[in-house]
C-alpha cells in the first residue's frame, strides 16, 4: 500500500469514526427527548381529564362526560384519543387523516377493567403506541369508563428516524468529500517525496553523480533534498578524489615500468650488471611507491593511529638521534616540549623523520639542519628546520598535494603522508620561512596532555 493510500485510508477512517460517535450520541440524545416528551404529555393529559371532571359540576351520566370532554379538548398532533364505555369503544377523536386506530382488544379490556390510571404500550396499525388509561367513574351510573390517550410513538420516532437519515446522508457526503480532499492533500504533500524518489532512482541507475535535485521551499521536504544533494556532493568529491588518485597512481607508476622495460630490451651481456643494478633501483622505487600508496589509502580509514601517551620530549630527542647519521649536516636540537600528550608517537616520529628527509636532500653538505617541538598554547608543535633554498610562497601549499615534486627529488608522496598524519590527530601540516634562510617544516596538532610531564598515564 503507498503512502498515499494509506494516508487516505486513516483520513477516512478516522472521520468515518467522527461521524458514527457523533451520530450515535444524537440518536441516543433524540430518543431519550421523545421518551421523556411522550411522558410528560401522557402526565399531562392525566391532569387536565381531572381538572374537566373537577370542574364539570354534578353529572350523572359517564358517557356524556366523556362525550364533552373528547368535544372540547382536542389530541395534540400523533396523539388519538378513544372513550371506552362498558368495554366497547364508544368514541374517539384525533388523527382522522391516519383512519381509525386499531387498538387491539387487550387494550380495550384492559381500559375498562382499570380501577387505576395507567400507561404502557400497545399495537396499532401505525406502529407501537403509547397509550394512557384514566378510568372515569360517575356515582349513580354503573357503567365502568376510561379514557385512552394514545401516542403514536413510533410515528413520532420515525421523524427521529428521517432526521437520523439524513444526517447519515450528510455524512457518508462528508466522508466522500474528506476522501477526496485527502486525496489530492496528500498528493500535493507527496509529490516532492516522490520527486526525490524518483530523481534519486535515476541517479543511482544512471550513476551519474552530477545531478541533483531540485525543490523549491523551505519545508521539510525541500531540506531532505538539500541533504541529499549534499551526500551527492561529497560522494562525487569522493570518487572524483578517488579517480585523481589512481590515476596519478597509474602515471607514476608507469614511468619506472617503462625505465625497466627499456633497459631490459635493450641490454646486451656487456652491459648486464650495470642494467641490472639500474633494474633493481628502480623496482626499489617501485616498492616505495606502492607502500606509499597503501600508507595514504589506510590514511583515510579509521584506525590509521594508535594513539597513546607520548613523552614529547623523548621523540624529538630520539627523531634526532636517529636521523644525525643520515648525512653530513650540522644537527641541532632547537627546543623541546616537556610534556606528554595523547598522539600516535610512531606516526610522529615518520612525520618528522619525512621532513628531515626532504631537509637533506635541499641543503647541501655542512648544511645545518635543527629538530625541535613546543608547546604553543593549545597546540604542540613539531618541526625541521633546514638553511636550504627555502619554499616559495606560491608553492607551499601546493607541495603537501600527493606526487607533487621537484625536478630531481622523489615521487612527492612524502610530504602529503606528513599531511595526513596531522589531519589524522586533528592538525595540520605546513611550511614556513626559516629566520635567516631556508624553510621550517612543522606540523601542529591539539595538544591533549596526561598530566605532569613525567608522570606516567592515568585515566583518572
Ligand atoms: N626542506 C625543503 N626545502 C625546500 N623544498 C622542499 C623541502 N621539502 C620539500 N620540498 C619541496 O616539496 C616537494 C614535495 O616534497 P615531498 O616530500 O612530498 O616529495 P618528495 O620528497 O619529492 O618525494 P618523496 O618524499 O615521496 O620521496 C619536494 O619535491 C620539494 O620540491
Ligand atoms: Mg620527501
């Protein structure tokens, strides 16, 4: 069942519900009035026979009291009134138009054998009836006399009845016309729904990323959309992202490929050691790209650091101590951070060792290169720097960018693997300009100290 549908479908049921509630209350309402007026008027009646027989002075004959009676009052409309004399109907009045009511015998016997006034219910050929008996006695004449005052109940009932009917019509209308407003409501509603449905069905069949949909307004509907749109986004940044990379993965590759493809054909046995050495060099490059390459991929994915308590101090010392052996520069240590944060040590140590590694390939033997790593307000700082030729301003955002690289240098990995670790501990990475020449490589990540430098760890 769609949306639609059953939107309708509560509609409906719920008014349909209304309406019944609403329409068994006002039939219990006008059934409960009838009854309570039939009564009265059976009461009434009762009242006036008396006050007539009160007022009528001596009289000696039964029947013609009845007879002046039943002249000079006259039965309300659905009202019929009958004189019963020595049970037998002598006459009655009211209702000529309905024909004579056919009371049934029990009724004209009961009339006059009553001693009491009493009411109950009877038959009549115009349905149930609610009839009043007043005995009427004369001293002096024997005959035994009622009178019936007679309702026709259900005559009047089936008014409540016609009122009942067309109400129900009125609300079977209703209900049509609730229908059909929450028809086309709830297609209007719908319709953006089902734009974004079917727009995102014909994106993901024709995996274009580049459309997007379009709702006008600023209801909830049109924000769906704009989340949407906005998933589209990221997912065709994500793919296109992921395209550059394979292929510059691909070219890079395919260099060294076609170096050893070459050398390899063209060898001859004079030159066998020389190609081979060249062969091997190359595939050693290879090696470095391609861990490069799983390193930068991994980098994106949740679990690239194993983070842990780092003495800072002891990882600028140790960077240094290990890299000192690398080249022939002059090695300084600048300052140190004596502190202990939260990071991946290891990845640190791999980002610092990266910019030392650059720093000795642009500077040049004797050259001075320094460590160092301080705390700057709410964030440490890691950095290389080097006397080198430095980094022109317009490159330097440029070089952290994968396989952007010099003339002569590497494959230009290094340095957005440096990028990605800062990333990664929610940092950055960047360059600047060395006091007195050079450049200053430093990465700066939050710093999320563990208490005193020195002590070790605790949660708590
Ligand atoms: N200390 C430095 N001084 C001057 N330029 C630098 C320095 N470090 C890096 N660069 C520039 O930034 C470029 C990118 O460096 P990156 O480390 O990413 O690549 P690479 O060193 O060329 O290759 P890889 O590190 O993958 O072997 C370098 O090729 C170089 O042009
Ligand atoms: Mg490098």
């Amino acid at each position: 069942m769609s949306a639609h549908s059953r939107i309708v479908a509560w509609v409906l049921l719920v008014v349909a519900l209304a309406l019944t509630v609403a329409g068994s209350a006002t039939w219990s309402l006008l059934v409960n009035r009838l009854d309570a007026r039939v009564a009265e008027e059976l009461a009434n009646e009762a009242e006036k026979l008396r006050t007539f027989a009160a007022k009528a002075g001596p009289v000696t004959d039964v029947r013609s009291l009845l007879y002046d009676y039943l002249s000079l009052t006259a039965p309300d409309r659905h009202e019929t009134y009958v004189s019963v004399v020595n049970g037998k109907v002598d006459q009655f009045t009211g209702r000529p138009s309905d024909g004579e009511l056919k009371i049934d015998d029990a009724l004209i016997a009961k009339a006059s054998g009553a001693s009491e006034p009493e009411t109950g219910w009877a038959s009549s050929d115009l349905g149930k009836v609610r009839y009043l008996v007043m005995p009427v006695r004369v001293t002096g004449d024997e005959r035994k006399a009622a009178l019936v005052v007679a309702v026709f109940y259900d005559v009047q009932r089936s008014e409540v009845t016609d009122v009942m009917r067309s109400l129900a019509l009125t609300s079977a209308l209703a209900v049509g016309v609730a229908g059909a407003a929450a028809w086309l409501v709830a297609g209007r509603v719908l319709r953006p729904v089902r734009l974004v449905r079917t727009t995102a069905e014909r994106i993901s069949d024709s995996s274009d990323l580049s459309r997007r949909l379009d709702v006008p307004g600023d209801d909830d509907i049109s924000a769906l959309a704009g989340t949407f749109n906005r998933m589209l986004d990221r997912l065709e940044r994500a793919f296109a992202t992921q395209r550059e990379f394979l292929d510059d993965a691909g070219h890079e590759l395919r260099t060294p490929l076609t170096v050893v493809r070459g050398h390899l054909e063209l060898m001859g046995e004079e030159d066998r050691e020389e190609t081979v050495a060249l062969v091997l060099d190359e595939l050693g490059r290879m090696n470095r790209i391609v861990d490069d390459l799983l390193l930068l991929a991994r980098s994106e994915q949740p679990g690239f650091l194993t983070v842990g308590e780092v003495a800072v101090a002891e990882l600028t010392v140790d960077v240094l101590a290990k890299v000192r052996t690398l080249a022939d520069r002059t090695w300084r240590l600048d300052e140190v951070a004596d502190t202990h944060v939260l990071a991946d040590g290891q990845r640190l140590t791999q980002a610092l060792v990266q910019f030392v590694a650059n720093a000795v390939r642009h500077t040049r033997d004797g050259g001075r290169i320094s460590v160092g790593s301080a705390l700057r307000g709410p964030e440490l700082e890691l950095w290389v720097r080097d006397d080198g030729p430095g980094v022109p301003a317009d490159q330097r955002d440029r070089i952290f960018r994968r396989f952007v690289h010099g003339a002569q240098t590497g494959t230009g990995l290094g340095l957005a693997i440096v990028a990605r670790i800062a990333a990664a501990h929610g940092g950055r990475a960047e360059v600047r300009d060395a006091p007195g020449g050079g450049a200053v490589f430093l990465i700066g990540i939050p710093a999320y100290e563990t208490g005193e430098p020195g002590e070790p760890y605790s949660d708590s």
